[in-house]
C-alpha cells in the first residue's frame, strides 16, 4: 500500500499526531454494511486512518443513495458478481465476498500493515452458501490467528447511563451455537478463561479511561446459568459444580470476581458500578441487556487475538439494507474503540 508519510524532513512539533491505520471490511455487500461505513466515513476519518476493503462499486452506490462522499479509495478484494445480488437476499457470492474481506483484513493486522480491524456483519447463512461453515467472524478470527482461548464480548464506553468510569464490558462463555448445546458446553475451565481475558481487557480500558494505571483491578460478576442461580440445586447444580468452582479458583488467583450472580440483576448492578464486567453464560443472556442499555453504542470486540478487532454489534439487517435508514452509531463507536485500544488515537 502507499506509503503517504512526508519526506521533506520537517520536525514540526505542533504537527497532528498519526492517526491509526485501521482496516474496516465491507461486510454482506447486500446488508446494511457497505450504508454504514458510507453513513459515518466523515467520523471515520476524523478518528484514524481507513483502509476500506471491499468492491467499489458497492460503496459507490451506498455514497449515491445517501447523498454524501463515500471511501475515495477501495482495496478491491471480491469479484464483480456480487454486484448482481439484490439488496436483502442471501446469495452465495456476497457470503464469499464477506469471508475474503475479512481474512484480507486479517492479514493485513497480522502483518502489521494495519493497526486494527473493524468488520461490518456478515450473514451466517450467506457465509455457509459459500463453503464456509463457521458460526460467525469470532471463529474465522481465532482460527486465521492460530488462538484456542478466544471470546465474544460485547463493550458499552463510558456514558449510556454506566456509572463505571470505564464504560461495561460483558464476555459470554458459549458464543453461537444451539441453546440445548450451552449445558455441555459450560465447564470451569471455559467460565475461569472469560473471566481472565475480560480482567485483561478491562484493565487496559481503566488505563485509557482515566490514565490510573495499570493497578487497576476491574471488579467482575459471574452470571448464573439458572434462574435465581439455582436456588441451592433446586433448578440445577450447573451453579454449585462448575460456575462456583470457576469463581472460587479465579478468587484464588487475585482476580476481583463475585459469583454465580443470578442473571436478571447482575446487569443492574453493573450498570450502577458495582461491575466493571460481566461474564454471561450465553449469547443473550449478555446480548439483551446490553442492547437494551445501549444498542446502537454497543461494540463487539474479540478477545484473546494477538490483533486487535472490533465490529458492529448488531447483523446485516436485511430488512433495512439499501434504504438510506440504517444507524451508524455502532460504527463509530467500533472505530472509536479500536483506535482507543491501538494506543494511537488522540480522541
């Protein structure tokens, strides 16, 4: 890529800081994404340096339907089919498109050649068409990447009604999978690693939020799997067998971590600071109350990756694609978070 560094030697101190160089994949080119990145490229560039990978003439004709300038430059990554593919229908070729925008920009960060990636939704079904057959981006992430111990976790910053000073981060020990499939999934092992990779996260977001260093110690609560975590074994032992074990050896270690919580107030408590970070046992459990606090603030981050990557926390919205209405707010607060974590951003 060119290199658009000055050369003339000047060592002007009042000069702008370097801005992060930060990839943003197009996502399902018949959903929302490609209206998204358009709809907050203004903010995008005021917050870093883009590196938009995708098709042209899709960002041109989401510029041309909202009205405003679009990515003066596209990395071309995907074939002219996907061009042919109607707004809101899932189709093979934009599956495929999605994937190989996504491992460009995979590439690119584990090159070092970008700084960060942030990743518009790509449609699961669509992906499957294609020949891919994983549950989402966090897999092709931690698989592209060579990492075993990974995580989902959905971040709302500062604001939105948190009384945290580092906003509310939420990690989830079972991602996207069947709902009968979550009991067997449940381990202690699988609890205490969310548990050790949101306390690393939370951590570097105290050190961003307000500059306390690194001593920091994110308070954590542990959600229960049962309601009223299990009323002492009444409504299952997952609570007593494996949550509590988890806790109980993550205590041992000197993390700040409470739990099992029962799961229709911990996010209350959260939300009031008694929690810097909540670990849920599945995906909605985490999912709905963070969107109900914040959804179009809410970021998706992938923990446990030697890259850093953000993304939407929200799909490809079939349903509003390519009519000029879709909300940005999730894309700017992806963006604004990944420059955060690159130790670049000076906003």
């Amino acid at each position: 890529m060119k290199n658009t560094a000055s050369t003339s030697g000047s060592t002007n101190k009042s000069a702008s800081p370097v801005k992060p160089r930060i990839a943003l994949t197009m996502g399902d080119a018949a959903g929302i994404g490609p209206e998204i990145i358009v709809g907050a490229f203004r903010e995008i560039e005021r917050l870093c340096e883009p590196v938009v990978l995708g098709h042209p003439g899709v960002f041109h004709r989401a510029a041309n339907l909202l009205g405003i300038a679009g990515p003066r430059e596209v990395v071309s990554c995907v074939e002219d089919a996907i061009l042919h593919v109607p707004p809101g229908v899932v189709d093979r070729r934009t599956g495929e498109a999605a994937y190989r925008c996504l491992v460009d920009a995979i590439d690119l960060a584990l090159a070092g050649k970008v700084d960060a990636i942030v990743t518009a939704p790509l449609h699961k079904e669509a992906l499957r068409l294609a020949g891919h057959h994983y549950p989402g981006h966090t897999e092709i992430l931690a698989e592209r990447c060579g990492v075993r111990e990974y995580g989902m976790m959905l971040y709302l910053g500062p604001g939105a009604h948190l009384a945290g000073p580092a906003g509310l981060a939420v990690d989830h020990v079972t991602l996207h999978t069947a709902t009968r499939s979550i009991f067997e999934q449940i381990t202690v092992d699988a609890v205490f690693e969310k548990i050790r990779l949101i306390d690393v996260f939370m951590r570097n977001m105290f050190v961003t939020a307000d500059r306390r260093g690194t001593g920091t110690v994110p308070k954590i609560g542990v959600c229960s799997l049962n309601p009223h975590a299990g009323e002492g074994g009444i409504f299952g032992r997952e609570e007593i067998d494996v949550i509590r074990p988890a806790v109980e050896k993550a205590l041992a270690e000197g993390f700040s971590v409470e739990g099992p919580c029962p799961a229709d107030t911990i996010m209350v408590e959260a939300r009031n600071g008694r929690y810097d970070a909540v670990v849920a046992m599945f995906h909605d459990q985490g999912h709905i109350a963070v969107k109900l606090l914040g959804m179009h603030r809410a970021v998706n981050i992938t923990l446990g990756l030697p890259i850093i990557r953000t993304s939407v926390a929200h799909g490809t919205a079939f349903d509003k694609a390519w009519q000029g209405i879709a909300e940005t707010g999730s894309m700017i607060e992806a963006v604004r978070v990944a420059a955060a974590l690159t130790g670049k951003s000076a906003v």
